[in-house]
C-alpha cells in the first residue's frame, strides 16, 4: 500500500488524535471487556485533558499513519521518566501502535514501528521496548516478526 505519510501530531489535532485513538482501542479490546469498563477507560484514558498533557511532554511523541489523507493510525513514543515501565535513559518505549482494523495488514503498523526505530537511532539510544496484551495474537505475531522479544510480564488493568 503506497502513500501512507507519517506525520508528528500537534496540539491542534488533539480532536483527531482523541478520535482514532478511542476507535483503535475500542476495536482492538471492546470484546474482551464489559461495555460499562469500556465506556469508563475511552473517556478517562483519551481525555482531551490528558492527551494535551500528553503532547505537551517533552519525553513523548505522537505521530499519524495517513493513507490518503485520512487517519488511520497512530503511534505514540516515551523517553527517560515518561516511560510507563523501565524509565531507562537510554531507551524508547512505543507505547502506542494502533491502526483502524480495516487498515491492518497493509504494511501500516511496520511504518510506524520504523518511525520508532528510526527516532531512536537518532537519539543513539540503546533498546526499544513496549507491552502487548496477551490475548492479542496479531500484536505479538507482528512485533516478534520486527525482532522483538519478551523478557517480562506487568499488569494492564482496565475496569474491574
């Protein structure tokens, strides 16, 4: 699939960034969870709030998948303390790689997992990591496929 751009996003997009990302993420996780917790994690999570925070912090990055225009997925990188785990200096975690299920398996998630990399040999940083939920098999496939390992578990909680 040719014409996909990857675009950093800005706080003026902050709607279309809180948009693709409720979309993704109720795609990817709604049917493992009740439509109550559901509910409760988009609007807390994707809060406009938030998300500002979120593109104001200078350790974190957002970038847009665009194919024809239209935004059909995203990325999101932490440095330093921003990370949610390992808070290593010298590495990156993609925290976010998330693309409308009708996009996927069209090279779009590799792109965006490339951004990452790319960012991080600029930076000379040491590693990338990230976490994937157990339960989602077309996550793990893929980052296993671009050479990632796992070496740890740690607990995503969502509603009860």
């Amino acid at each position: 699939m040719s014409g996909i751009q990857i675009k950093q996003i800005t706080l003026q997009e902050i709607t279309d960034l809180q948009k693709i990302s409720k979309e993704t993420f109720f795609e990817t996780y709604a049917a493992g969870n009740t439509e109550e917790d559901m509910k409760r994690y988009l609007e807390e999570e994707f809060a406009s709030d938030k998300l500002i925070s979120e593109l104001k912090d200078q350790n974190s990055e957002f970038y847009f998948a665009l194919f024809e225009n239209k935004i059909v997925g995203y990325l999101k990188i932490n440095f330093g303390h921003s990370q949610t785990d390992i808070h290593d200096e010298n590495s990156l975690e993609i925290q976010r790689i998330y693309v409308l299920k009708q996009y996927q398996g069209k090279r779009i998630g590799k792109l965006l997992y490339q951004k990452a990399l790319e960012i991080a040999k600029q930076k000379k940083l040491d590693y990338l990591w990230l976490g994937v939920w157990e339960e989602n098999p077309k996550a793990i496939q893929f980052y296993e496929k671009v050479g990632f390992v796992a070496f740890d578990k740690h607990v995503f909680k969502l509603g009860e």
